[in-house]
C-alpha cells in the first residue's frame, strides 16, 4: 500500500489505554527485577504514574508525576528505576537523569502495561547520561488532515503545536533507547552527537511525519555521530510519506557522520535507507538489514574513508555505495526471495524477537524455523509492529521447530513475543 493511503488507517484506538495483559498489575516488580532489567546493589525503585504528584515520595500508592520523575527534580541515583504506570501523559518533558557505567538509571514501563506519552517531545537534555528508557509509546493526536499541509520546507510553522517530535537527544552519553513504540510524531528518533556511545534498540518507528508541497518530512531516525560508536540496532521502521527516510543518517559538510553500527533493522514501504552526507565518512557499519521496497545508500555528497556493508537483503531496492576509499561489499541480495525469513532476538529482552518474512511467492502461509528462539511447549504471541498493543497475528503453543505464518503480500515484518 502506498505511504500516503494508509492515512485514513492511522489508528487512533491505538492511542486508547489498551494493556498487555488481562489486569492492571497490583505488585512491585521487584521480585523479577532481574528479569526486566539489570539489578544493581542498593538501587530503588520508584513509580510515576498520571495521577501521581511530584511532591510525593513515589512509592507505589504514592507515586510521582512523569515530569518532576525525569526532570531531576527528585534525588534518583545510578542504578535506580523508575517504573512507569499505564495511561497516558500530557505534560512536557524533558529527561535530566545521570547514572553512571555499569549503574544506569532505569526508565521502564511498568510491566504488562501500556505508558503512552501523548502530544509531547521526549527532550534528553543535560546532564544526562547512562539512562535506559524502555517500553514506552510516544505518540500524538494528531488527525491525517491536519498532517497535510500548503507549507513547504523542513521546519513549517502551520503544524499544530502538539505535533510532538518523538525522542530527540541532545545528551546521553551511554544512554540507550529499547523497545520503544513511536509513530505518529512529527519525527521518530533525533539522536545527535552529543549521545556519546549511545544505543538504539529493539524500537518500532512508524508512520510519522507530514506531507507538504516539496515532499514528505519526517524520517524514522535522523542521526549525526563524532566520538564514540552509536549502534541501532533491531528496529522495525516505517516511513509514512514518499520523500522521508527509514534511516537518515545525514548532514551538512559540518555534520559529522563517524563511527556507526547500523544492524539488523527491518526497513519497508518504499522509504529509502541513507548514511551519507556533505563531510567525508569514517568507519560505517551496516550489517544484516532487511529492506523491502526501498534503496540503501551508502555515502552521499563527499568522498569518505571506509566502509562494511554486509550481509543486507534490500528487496525491490537498490544497493549504492559510493565515495569511499576502503569498500567492504559482501553478502548483499538485491532481489525478492521467494520464501525466506529472518528471526532476530532481542538483546535486551530475552522474551522477544523481530521477524523478517520474505514471501516472492506470494503463499498464503510461510513455515518460519523458530528453534532458534521458540522450545517446544512454549506460548507465543506473534504482533503486528504497527498494532502491537491490539490482537495477535497468531498465538498459541510451539509444537516443534517452525511456525506457519499466515501471509498477505509479498513481504512483512513481526514481533514475537514467548511465555506471556
């Protein structure tokens, strides 16, 4: 389907407080900490939810407000966690949180439910540094006919205020963003040189921007790097409108676009896949992506050092490398495969993985090989990344080493989830 029709199916039951799970979870989850995220001696835990109060001590029948929580206003120390209660949040934000390496702070979604942050920008701002946002949707409500507009150029003045922009990092060295639902926005994910070492992971981008008489605007993730290594890394990313891109890898001659891992990421819809800009390039990464129905480039307007692209499937798309010194070329398929599938574990989440199903020819089920994450007897849920919140694609129990997955057209991407 084109980008552009899929405008009157922008869900907005997706933006009602629908929850992963029967019940609204009544208990800490302190007592499977270790499972949901790294422990660190001595650390607390504490609550946000949308009834809560910065002047309260955010305890779980007292919690605090999501603003006071991320903006510092409250003493959280490396290590700690900040668990986010179901619901949806309507107030600026802008993160202020410092843990330290080996001691991150924690921000998650309280388990089996769903933290919608609406209307508004997730700002990361100084000092911020080594914190874990996970799980959470930003989104808006924003209506297809106010995201078509008369006024061309990257930064219109007629987009209503609300028209929150996703996550944009202005800091967060060793920060890393996992598993985060974002569509809908102004723009996905905006990370910038100054998230050092930086990470993102697992996220589903899709459907954001605006259309305008130039183009459409609005890419998945726009991103920028200097110092350090910045991955990203198992996101499933789509671009609503022809023009924008899945991965924007981009800038000026005085942007700086070093050190990337680009790996495992899902791309479809036409969107193009870019790294490359207007300053030379210097150690890029790009490994196993799977692409449908949109071209990669790799380097753009000047000549750059070096590059490793391997192993990438881009499928009714074209493969462009060029302008650079040092060329590893390897692996890469540029045509449909008729039956193929791609299962891609969650590093951070044992419980979940990507899937990539590759169906040229067009069968009405694909048998995909889970063994790699699935045992035998073990429940399942396979989601629509577009829906992942409402009714599964498929679920049930694991009776061997494959799964059939039911299939309409010629490629699409899935999140499955084990033993919930």
């Amino acid at each position: 389907m084109h980008p552009n029709r899929r405008l009157g199916l922008v869900a907005v039951g997706l933006l009602t407080a629908t929850v992963l799970g029967a019940a609204r979870a009544q208990s800490p989850p302190e007592a499977g900490w270790s499972e949901l995220v790294p422990k660190v001696a001595g650390a607390r835990g504490y609550y946000v939810a949308t009834d809560g109060k910065s002047t309260n001590p955010g305890t779980l029948a007292a919690p605090w407000n999501l603003a006071s929580a991320l903006g510092g206003q409250h003493k959280v120390a490396p290590g700690d966690v900040i668990w986010v209660r179901g619901g949806k949040y309507q107030e600026p934000l802008e993160l202020k949180l410092a843990g330290k390496p080996g001691a991150p702070v924690h921000v998650r979604a309280y388990p089996g439910e769903r933290a919608t942050i609406l209307d508004n920008t997730v700002f990361v701002a100084p000092p911020s540094q080594f914190v874990w946002i996970w799980d959470l949707e930003i989104t808006t409500t924003i209506t297809p006919r106010e995201r078509v507009i008369k006024e061309p150029g990257s930064h219109p003045q007629t987009l209503p205020r609300r028209f929150g922009d996703g996550l944009i990092a202005r800091a967060g060295k060793g920060s890393k963003y996992v598993n985060l639902v974002i569509h809908d926005t102004r723009q996905g994910i905006s990370l910038w040189i100054e998230g050092i070492d930086s990470e993102v992971h697992g996220c589903l981008i899709y459907d954001n921007g605006w259309n305008a008489p130039d183009r459409g605007h609005g890419h998945c993730i726009y991103t920028q790097n200097k110092e350090g290594v910045k991955t990203i890394s198992n996101c499933i990313m789509s671009a609503m409108f022809d023009g924008a891109y899945t991965m924007h890898a981009y800038g000026s001659d005085s942007a700086y676009l070093d050190n990337f891992l680009i790996e495992d990421n899902i791309a479809y819809d036409k969107a193009a896949f870019l790294v490359g800009g207007g300053r030379p390039s210097h150690h890029i990464r790009v490994l196993r992506n799977s692409l449908h129905g949109g071209s990669m480039w790799i380097g753009y307007g000047a000549d750059s050092d070096d590059c490793e692209v391997r192993d990438n499937i881009i499928a009714k798309g074209k493969l462009t490398i060029s302008r650079f010194r040092s060329i590893v070329d390897e692996g890469n398929r540029q045509t449909l495969p008729d039956h193929k599938a791609i299962v891609i574990p969650n590093k951070y989440d044992p419980n979940r993985a990507h899937l990539a199903v590759y169906n040229g020819a067009k069968a009405p089920k694909v048998t995909i090989d889970v063994s790699t994450f699935l045992k035998a007897g073990e429940r399942f849920r396979l989601l629509n990344p577009r829906d992942v919140f409402g009714e599964p694609v498929l679920s049930g129990t694991c009776q061997g080493p494959t799964i059939a997955v039911p299939m309409h057209g010629e490629f699409a991407p899935f999140v499955l989830l084990k033993g919930r």
